[in-house]
C-alpha cells in the first residue's frame, strides 16, 4: 500500500492541530468531576503518587505535563460528549477489545 501525499486539506489540518491547546489541569479537572487521584492516574497513565505531586504544595509539587493535561481535556471531552459521538466513528478511534462492549448513549 502506497502512503497517500498530504493535499492541501492534510496541511491545514496539520497546522490547525499542531495549534491547538486542548488541556485541562489536573485541579479543574477534579473540580469539574467526583473523581480520586486513583482515576486521574488510570486516566494519565501515571502513578497514584505522581498525581498526589501534582496536588501538592511546596517544595514537592510538580506541574502536570501538556500531555497529561491532554489526556484529562480528552477525558473529559468524552464524557461530556459521548452521547453525540458515532458508534462508527467510536470505533474507528478507539478498537474494541474482545467482548468489550461500548456503552449505550
């Protein structure tokens, strides 16, 4: 399979990606949702105690990487929107394992 040439189209999406600031701080994100610091490490991919850091005052706190922030925005944009997202389009974005099954809107 031959990979296909970036138009036009694939440019402009490529900036207006590459653009994008989509991220929500761990301390909105825990404000908007009754979530534990055990969920926004499942969530981030990240240790229990690294969100604990992220929580922290002093001289132990850690500020949240872009990409962690992202994961929290995405998460976030998934349960606020998934009743308008597509079976379809779910699962093109997101495979299936077997016997998962996806939730009902």
């Amino acid at each position: 399979m031959t990979p296909q040439a970036l138009g036009q189209r694939e440019l402009k999406l490529l900036q207006l990606y590459s653009d994008c600031q989509f991220g929500m701080t761990p301390q909105a994100f825990y404000a908007r949702w009754d979530v534990t610091h055990a969920q926004i490490a499942q969530i981030c991919g990240v240790s229990e105690a690294s969100v604990d850091r992220w929580f922290s005052q002093g001289k132990h706190r850690r500020a949240a990487e872009p990409r962690y922030r992202r994961k929290l925005a995405e998460m976030n944009f998934l349960w606020e929107q998934y009743d308008r997202i597509p079976v379809r389009l779910w699962l093109q974005v997101c495979p299936r394992r077997p016997n998962a099954q996806v939730p009902s809107p």
